[in-house]
C-alpha cells in the first residue's frame, strides 16, 4: 500500500548556477498523485480511517480532491469531492478515476467548500484541503527528509494556496531548530497571504484570477497568517506570464512537467528575484501538480506569448 514516498532531493546545477548557490529541489511531483498533497491528505484520511471513518468528504481546485480520492480507492473508504467550476476537466477525470463522486459547484473554493460541508455527518469525515493538524503533521516530514539527506537548508521557497505547505514546512523547521527565512510565492491573482502581511490582518479576497486554480484561495488558514506573523516570511508575487515561463524552462532543465502554481515557486529563481549567499542551501518544493498537461501548459505559454520551444 503506497500511501505517501520518500521523494528525490536533487541539486540543481542550472538553478545553482543562476543563483550563485546550491539550490536543492525536493520533488513532490514525484509522490503517487503528483502533488505534495499527497502528505498531508495522505496523513490525514490514514488518521481518519483508524478512528473509523465510512466516508469521506472533501472540496478542492484539484490536487488534494485527487489525493482524497486515491486515499479513499486505497481504504476502501467511499469518496464525495465538490469542485468549483475553475477546476480543470483533467483534475476530475482524475478522480473519478479513483472511483470519488465528483460534484462540480460554485464559482470558488469557499462555494463548493459551502457544500461539502452539508454532506458532513458522524460517519461521513470532512478532509480539509489545507487546515488542519493532522494536514500539517504530514507535510513537516519533508524537513525531515532533507535533513536526513545532510542538507541542512539556509532558505525555504515554496508557495501558498490556502497554507497548509507554509504551516507544515514551517513545523518541520522548527522541530529541527532552523530560523531561516522562508519565501512565500503568490501570483498576483490569487495574493491572499501577501495581502494580509501588508495589511497586518488576515483578510478574504474580495475575487482571485489568474491561471494558478489550485492557489486560488480567497483567504489562506489561520496557521499561514499567524506564521507570517511571527516567523521570518518574505511575500513574493509574481505574474501568470513568470509562472509559465518557469513551468517551461524547469521542464527542459528537470525533465519535470509541473503546474502553473509550482511555476510560481521556481519563477523567483529562473528570475533571480532574491539574492542568495555563495554558501547558502536554498530548499525548494517543488510541489508539482497532478492535472497539468503538455498540451495545456502549450497554450499558456501562447497565451503569454511565450515560445513554446520544448
């Protein structure tokens, strides 16, 4: 039963080279379902099942409604994910391949949230797709990885969706006693995080846009915001057209098809928007993303007018 992987940590020489440093890649993309999803749904319905759960209920814009519903194949446990209508047909098909009832509701995350919540009952458990301990649990095991592997980090870039990436690499961290700077990546469309560091609130945004769906949460956990509030986060946003860009340099450099939303992460390298120190350990999630095809990321990258030379 392959419930989650050890993924590969791997140098990077381009990205190294670029940045002047070592630039260490930790593929999540490799995980079972594509997507470090993968940890903390993974964790979270193991925990769910022990305790007796007949079902699970779930929302998503992709990647973690996919990771559910390999979980619940797996169990044997019966899966209901409700997606929003900006989920991509590819991420469905997904799981409905794992067997998941699929239900396509809302215009966002917080609509089809709405009604995944009304199929809740004592049997039917609610997996949240970013908030929550057991979610976080799984994700800080990827510290422990890195440092096993003798890589002692000197700065984290990852990106942000609704937080559960950001609450749990900063758990690892911790637990390994590493105060380092961790580099939170938005695109501009879907900057829920980075809007409420510059506002000192954790706010709701009003609408989020943009090609990255599965960072399109209109208002990231509590946990994220409290993180950004009291451990060393730096907010980068970037633009649809850098995420592309990166999706497409990082697949003839790595071999690695990836998501606009890793695209993000990986962007503010290929762009060498942050200056590392010659010695510096740069860690990077690469967090993957199970629904993207090289057809679509062809039309980005026509779509931003990029050259599709791969």
């Amino acid at each position: 039963m392959i419930i989650k992987m050890k993924t590969p940590l791997i140098r990077s020489s381009q990205l190294s080279e670029l940045n002047n440093c070592n630039v260490w890649l930790k593929m999540e993309s490799a995980q079972p379902t594509g997507s470090f999803k993968q940890r903390s749904i993974g964790n979270a319905c193991l925990k769910y099942a022990e305790k007796g759960a007949k079902k699970f209920v779930s929302s998503s814009g992709g990647n973690a409604g996919i990771s559910v519903a390999y979980m619940g194949k797996l169990l044997g446990i019966a899966v209901t994910v409700v997606v929003p209508k900006t989920t991509s047909q590819k991420a469905i098909d997904l799981m409905r391949q794992e067997a998941a009832e699929v239900i396509v509701h809302g215009d966002s995350w917080i609509e089809a949230n709405q009604l995944a919540l009304s199929f809740v009952s004592e049997e039917a458990i609610y997996i949240h797709p970013f908030d929550g301990q057991y979610l976080w649990d799984g994700v800080a095991c990827i510290i422990d990885e890195v440092i096993a592997e003798g890589v002692r980090p000197s700065a984290v870039v990852l990106s942000v969706g609704g937080g559960s990436l950001l609450s749990g690499i900063t758990q690892g961290l911790l637990t390994h006693q590493l105060d380092i700077p961790i580099y939170a990546i938005e695109t501009e469309g879907t900057a829920s995080l980075n809007t409420s560091m510059q506002l000192g609130q954790h706010i709701s945004l009003d609408h989020v846009t943009g090609i990255a769906t599965t960072l399109a949460a209109k208002r990231v956990c509590e946990q994220a915001f409290k993180i950004a509030q009291q451990q060393n986060v730096q907010g980068i946003t970037v633009t649809d057209s850098d995420t592309v860009s990166a999706c497409l340099k990082f697949l003839n450099d790595h071999r690695t098809l990836v998501e606009p939303a890793c695209g993000a992460t990986l962007s503010i390298l290929y762009d060498q928007k942050v200056n590392f120190s010659p010695s510096d350990n740069v860690l990077v999630i690469v967090c993957g993303g199970a629904s993207i095809t090289y057809e679509q990321l062809s039309k980005y990258a026509q779509q931003f007018a990029e050259p599709v030379w791969i």
